[in-house]
C-alpha cells in the first residue's frame, strides 16, 4: 500500500480524534463547566478504529497497543450513555471483531510475526520503548475514566482524566518527533491546548460550586 494512502487514514483518524476534542470543548465553554457530549464518544471510536488500522499498516506496535487498549472503552461509554445500543446489528458485530481479526492477521500470518513486531528496523527498541510506554500512561486515562464512570453510573470526564491525557500527550508528542510521524504530532499539539484549558475549567467550576 502507497504512503500516502496511509498517511491519509492516519490523518483522517487525527482529524476525528481532533474533532471530538474541539466538539467537547465548545459543549464546555459554553456550559462553563467539563460534560461528555455523546459524540465524543463516536468520533473517538471511528477514529480509534481507523488508528489501529494506521498503526498495523505502518508495523507501530505502540500506536495498535493503544488503540486496542481503549477501543472497548468507547464503546463502554456509549453503553453508558445508551447509545450503541441504536447501532445496527451488522455493525456492532463488525466493530467489535474486527480489531481482533486484525491482531490475529497481523500476528500470525502464516508465521509468527512477533519478531517483526519487536525488531521493526524503523523503530529502534529504545524508542520503541518510549513509544509503548507513552501510549500506556495515555491509555491509563480512559482505564481511569472507565473506573470512574462506572462507579458514578454515568460517562463522565473527571480530572484525573485531563491530566493524564496533558502527561501521555507530551510524551507521544516526543515520540512522534523522534519517528518522525506527522499524524502523532499534528493530533497531539492540538490535544495539549485542549487538555490544558479542560484542566483550567474543572477548577473553575470547582471554586465557584
């Protein structure tokens, strides 16, 4: 497959993820206090979905482990909020499978391609490393989130979650400079700005409730 069309679906998944943030920002400017608009959470697993693929497509074990780490996540959310319920059939099914379909491809494809997968001579381990270890304290946001919003018994964003997402996005912001990935690094400028005035909101709204 040619560059540019993965580049294109990379992109188009930083465009959704990008999308969802300002959606959920505006919803909170004009709320004047943090709130989970429904399509947060269906952007964030379009876009998910077509991350993952991104990741697979360009051997990045570390964009497929985050990926795969939050995706059910969404769609947890969207239970919550009694949204995927509304879903066809068909496609529940198909958005729920698929990712592992992928997985199971992608590492036994005939052979055992988890050598492939660790020794990537595009990504060296170090940086590697660096990247499973930045997307790990980003995924830990919505396994966070998750916790919470069960416990609450609605889908919610609480601190914790900003904070963790302004952590995992520097981090991923050093690892796309160093993989030299536009699609991390252009997703990821604009998540920084957005975490940092959700985190100044929160306290906002916090001092004057």
């Amino acid at each position: 497959m040619s560059n540019w069309l993965i580049y294109s679906i990379g992109f188009l998944a930083q465009i959704l993820f990008s999308s969802r943030l300002i959606i959920q920002w505006l919803h909170s400017e004009k709320q004047k206090r943090v709130i989970t608009p429904t399509i947060f959470w269906t952007l964030s697993l379009f876009a998910s979905f077509l991350l993952f693929i991104y990741g697979y497509l360009r051997d990045d074990f570390a964009i497929m482990l985050g990926q795969g780490l939050t995706y059910f996540i969404y769609i947890r959310n969207l239970q919550l909020q009694n949204q995927w319920q509304k879903y066809p059939r068909f496609m529940q099914w198909f958005l729920l499978l698929m990712p592992t379909f992928i997985a199971i491809f992608y590492f036994n494809n005939n052979t055992i391609d988890v050598v492939k997968l660790f020794k990537n001579e595009a990504i060296p381990f170090w940086l590697l490393t660096l990247g499973i270890v930045s997307q790990v304290v980003f995924t830990l946001r919505f396994i966070y989130q998750w916790l919470y919003s069960e416990k609450q018994k609605e889908s919610a964003l609480p601190f914790g979650f900003w904070l963790l997402s302004l952590i995992g996005s520097i981090l991923i912001l050093t690892y796309a400079v160093f993989r030299k990935d536009p699609v991390l690094f252009t997703g990821h400028i604009l998540g920084a700005i957005i975490y940092i005035r959700n985190l100044i909101l929160i306290r906002k709204y916090a001092a004057t409730s």
